[in-house]
C-alpha cells in the first residue's frame, strides 16, 4: 500500500501538497508510513514539492478576509471549522463526512472560494508552503505579524525573529513585540528562564517546513493589530535585531528552561531523532528493488541505522518469517508480543486496555455497553493467545 502511494505521489514532481489539517495528522501518519517500510519519509517537503494545511488558510481568511467565507457558530458563539459544517456553510456540496474524496473534493472547493474572493491571500499561501520562502521571510530583520490557532480561535501577535532554534534546524524562535522589552534585558538569567517558561511564552516557535500562517506588519488590518502602535512595534523589532547579543541571551534562556524531550524507547517514535545516512538511503531502495527474501534479509542486515534494521526485520518477518535465522526470529517475535504485555516497553497493552474498558463500563454508557463487551472478549482471548505462543514458543512464563 505505501508503495503505491509513495509512487503515486512521486508521479507528482514539484507539488504543493495540500490537505485539510494535514499538517498535524494526515503528514504524520504519511511520514510515520513511510519511514517504518524504509522509505524517505520527507516525500512532500523534498524533490522540489511544498506542503500547506488549507485548515490554517480557511482559519486566516475567516479573521483576515471575512467576507470570503461563511463560517458556522456553536451554541458559544465560537466557531466551528469542521470541514463539513464548512461545506454546508458555504454552499459545497458535501457527502459523506470523512470519506476520501468527498473531503478532498470539499477541501479544494473551499481553497477556491478563497483563492477567487481574496487573491492577496491566496497568494500568501502558495508563497508560505515553500520553506525556503518561509525561512528567508522570516529571517530577513523584519518583524511582522504570527497568526496560531487555539481552540479554533485565531491568535495575531507581532513578533520578530530571535534565531534559529538549536534543537531543530526548520525551527525559529521569535520575540512577541508587545512585550516590555526593558523588563527583560534588566532580568538576571534565572528570572529570565522562568519569565520565558510561562505559558503563554513571550517567546513564540514556528516552523518554516509547516506553511505558518505570516503577515507582514505593513499589511495588517486593524482588525489583526488590534489597537496596537504599529510604529512602537516596528522601533522595538528594530532594537531588538540590532543587539545579537540580547537575541542570543533570549535564546539560550528560552532553550535552557524548557522542559528535555526524551528519546523514546519505541522505535516508531523516533522518526526525527535523525536522518538515515547516504549509504542507507541506497540500502533501502535496493531493499525494495530485491527479487527473494534472502537477498533482502542480507540488504537489512548491512544497515548502519539501527532503526532502519529493526523495521527491516520486522517487514521480512511478517513476509516470509522462514527466512530469518531461528535467533532473529525469537528476537523480533519476542520484541513484538513483549509490546503487547509487557507495561515497560512504554506502549499501551493488551491488559492496559482491557482495565480502561473497565473504567468506561462503570461509566454506565449504555450505547457503548455492547461494543465494549466484544471488545473485553477480543482483548481476553488475544492475552490468552500471546501468552501461550510466548510460553511455547520463547520460553517466557
């Protein structure tokens, strides 16, 4: 299946790519696809193509343009940006909620809409997908206005660009200008850890791979600057590019007090903990390109990426098992049913969902009751299975 999406997309060169909250979800899932059946897992963002999310568009053009398009309300007034209410909205047919093609189909009617009623921010768009433009945007000494999108409601702060974030190289780290800019410079270091720590932070993250959503200053509606002093604004981005030093000391404080991401102990988590090295990458071609299992088993073994091998491993086994040395073998099949029992792989196992089926049932949902009583079987006699072949099998009691 990945194979044939990955060839699909391939036939597509030098595209923007574009979903509805695709950055979030649908890219994940790709990507994680990906690179778990040993392909590049950047497919979207490589070979020349550009990604964007038409969520954060429709979201910029209900607070930037408004009258583009119809967005229905909750019972709070607050509103609603699922793509079939959207739909509904704003006169696209829409037939099936999440089924492939009506949502894609409803996605580019809503790009159009917005694309015909409001050129400038289209345009925006389409420019915003490229990282390269992204990054030189940014980067280049002026301030100008991040939109982000909490609880559907869109949030404008103008901001300027501190650096690079020295986690992540798509990363930037930017200042909120309406902050007191004083206050900060005269803190000492720790006060200044823990100011920036709070949550909402003066210092914002974007990333210039994730088509954020950007507005220059000088383009900005009254509605977006909301009372603010646009030429106070504009001073402060000044001064604060002007003194590398003080962006240098944000920075590091800002780094220094957030909180470690620990490696996780899953291999299916560590996707961004690095990049397959240039002999690797013609490994996993030449891993696809196989004619017999043998062959493919002597490309996953020469692996330098100790990821890239346990993937490997695990693909060949659920092809053609008898091909593995009886040791690889026990050892795939003891990592695999090991993620199904045992709570210190760090997964949510079989006992793990059969005590939350619990929780729910004393919940008293009769709608669910049923489903969940299928469920506890399913689970129960799963345990029973794993259990014996791990007993059998592995020696494992």
């Amino acid at each position: 299946m990945v194979r044939t999406i990955q060839r699909r997309l391939l036939s597509w060169p030098r595209s923007i790519f574009v979903g509805y909250n695709s950055i979030r979800f649908d890219e994940e899932m790709l990507r994680h696809a990906l690179f778990q059946t040993l392909h590049p897992a950047y497919l979207t963002s490589n070979n020349g193509n550009c990604r964007a999310d038409a969520l954060g568009l429709v979201m910029a053009a209900a607070t930037l343009s408004p009258a583009c398009l119809s967005v229905p309300r909750g019972p709070e007034g607050r509103p609603i940006y699922r793509l079939d209410g959207l739909a509904a909205a704003n006169g696209i047919a829409h037939g099936r909620a999440h089924d492939a093609m009506t949502d894609v189909l409803a996605t580019f009617d809503l790009c159009r809409c917005i694309r015909d009623r409001s050129s400038e921010l289209w345009q925006r768009f389409v420019r915003f997908s490229k990282k390269a433009t992204v990054a030189d945007f940014v980067d280049s000494g002026d301030g100008f206005f991040l939109t982000e999108f909490f609880a559907n409601e869109a949030y404008h702060a103008p901001v300027v660009c501190l650096g690079r974030d020295p986690e992540q190289p798509n990363g930037r780290l930017c200042l909120r200008l309406d902050v007191d800019v004083d206050r900060l410079v005269d803190m000492p270091d720790e006060e200044l850890r823990t100011e920036l720590a709070q949550k909402p932070s003066p210092v914002r993250r974007l990333r210039v791979n994730a088509a954020p959503t950007l507005t220059p200053l000088y383009d900005a509606p009254d509605l977006m600057l909301n009372g603010v002093d646009l030429e106070m604004i504009e001073t402060v981005s000044h001064r604060v590019r002007d003194d590398p030093q003080l962006c240098d000391r944000i920075v590091s404080a800002y780094v220094a007090g957030r909180e470690p991401r620990p490696r996780s102990i899953r291999v299916e988590e560590q996707l961004y903990d690095g990049f397959p090295g240039p002999n690797d990458e013609v490994r996993m071609a030449a891993f696809h390109d196989a004619t017999n299992w043998p062959e493919a088993l002597s490309i996953v073994m020469s692996f330098d990426d100790v990821r890239l091998r346990t993937f490997g491993l695990r693909l060949i086994y659920f092809g053609c098992r008898s091909v593995l040395p009886p040791g690889v073998r026990a050892d795939v099949e003891r990592t695999l049913t090991d993620r199904l029992v045992d709570e210190e792989t760090g997964g949510l196992t079989l006992g793990q969902a059969l005590q939350t089926i619990d929780v729910v049932s004393s919940e008293g949902r009769p709608d669910v009751e049923r489903l969940l009583a299928d469920y506890r079987s399913y689970l129960s006699d799963r345990i029973s299975r794993v259990s014996e072949f791990r007993s059998k099998h592995l020696l494992i009691s």
